[in-house]
C-alpha cells in the first residue's frame, strides 16, 4: 500500500485527507493519507524517517516555506515561488519540491476574469501568496502585497485609500483571517470602496463564505473561496506523484 500525508501544524481540520482517501476508495486505489501535525519543522526528518513508504506529501501553514531546505531539488516553478506544497519521493529517497498552489488558484480564478481585473492586491505575504503571485504574473495581471509590517514596495493596510481601492480590481486573501472556528474575523480593508468592477478571491474554504467574501458581497463584489483552489491543486499533485 501506497502512504502520503499532509505536513502541518494543528490541521485537524484539513482538507487534504478526507479528499485523498474518499479519492482512494472510490477509485479503489490501494493507498492511504494520513496527516503529520508537528509543532515544529525540525520534526519532519523524523517524519522521513518513520514512514519508509511514504510516496508523496502536501505541505500547509506554516511550513510551505521551511520545508524548502530540507529537500534535494526544487521543481522550476517552487524555485520562483520559494514555496513548496508538493513533495515527491523519489529514488534514492530523493525529495523534490513542487508548487501545485498557484495552478489551483489560476485554474478557479479565470474563468471569473473580467477585462477590468487588470491589478490585484494580494492580502498577506506568507507561502500561499507567493504562489498567487507568481500565477498572476502568468496571467499578465500586475500586483502589490498588503501586509501589517509592509516592505518597501508593499502597501500597509492603513494605505488602502478609496483611489488604490478602485485601481485595484481584483483582491485575494492570502491570510487565515476568517478561517473556522474564528470565523468573524476579516482582512482590516475598506469594504465600503468595493463595488460591482471588483472580484475577490479567498483562499478559505472553511467557512464557504468567509466575512471577507460576505462584507465583498454586499457591495455588489463577485466573491470566490478557496474550494476549486484546493481541489485543482489536490488534481495537480496526484498527477505530480503518479508521472
């Protein structure tokens, strides 16, 4: 039998293992997914170690990151990201890293693109965004990051004005703000500027509709979760391990 697993921190909640395993059973796969909740990343040669027959592993918060030096090789495309979901176990016990987030997240985003949905603001600067950013950029959309303690070339929330609000047409949140159980929390953003040129995408699937997406909502703002997200890039990886 087959093992994978997902690398994470309390991620009981988890989207991975329910899907891969109902995915087993239903296309009587002989494999098993289990997940690797570890309170830190320096745990995850134990995990390699104690799991001989492991065959693939997706990486979630906080880790898609700092997983990155404990792998032999990087895939072309989590090498521009700089962040990792997807690791592979190759011969040898090779480790190579991919990055299926940002086809995720291109596939359920374009076929909701508008010709006004020319610039992003991307909520949080944490692994996920990278590779929402890097996707834009496959797209030809520009973009900026908004974060509490903003870089240079960053915006902070309190530069989120009504004129960057209105150029800025497409807005996706990168961060767990909202995410179940703290589900009345929501990115610190203008909502009141949003209107019916806006599409909002959040990465959370859990619940369907975030705060952020309802307060978007409301202002006449088409709203996405994170749901297709998850399931293209779940798709994405099988095909990474099984190639």
């Amino acid at each position: 039998m087959r093992k994978f697993g997902l690398l994470g921190r309390n991620i009981d909640y988890s989207f991975s293992k329910k899907y891969f395993n109902d995915k087993f059973e239903n296309e009587k796969i002989d494999a098993e997914y289990v997940n690797f909740d570890i309170p830190k990343i320096e745990d995850f040669a134990l995990i390699i170690t104690k799991n001989p027959r492991l065959s693939g592993m997706n990486v979630t918060i906080p880790y898609k990151m700092e997983v990155v030096k404990y792998l032999d090789e990087l895939s072309e495309d989590a090498k521009e990201i700089k962040a990792v979901n997807v690791i592979k176990f190759e011969e040898a016990s090779k480790l190579v890293g991919h990055n299926t987030d940002f086809i995720g997240f291109r596939d359920a985003l374009s076929p909701h693109l508008r010709p006004q949905h020319t610039h992003a603001l991307i909520l949080g600067t944490g692994g996920a965004s990278k590779a929402v950013a890097y996707a834009l950029k496959t797209l030809g959309i520009s973009y900026n990051f908004v974060s509490r303690i903003p870089d240079e070339d960053q915006f902070s929330y309190s530069d989120l004005t009504e004129a960057v609000i209105q150029k800025y047409s497409l807005i996706i949140n990168t961060t767990p703000l909202g995410t179940f159980p703290d589900t009345d929390k929501s990115p610190n953003i203008p909502y009141k500027y949003i209107g019916k040129n806006h599409l909002v995408f959040d990465l959370i699937y859990n619940p369907a509709e975030t705060s952020f997406m309802k307060q978007s909502k409301e202002n006449g703002a088409e709203a996405i979760n994170g749901k297709k997200m998850l399931e293209l890039q779940a798709e994405a990886a099988w095909s990474i391990w099984n190639s």
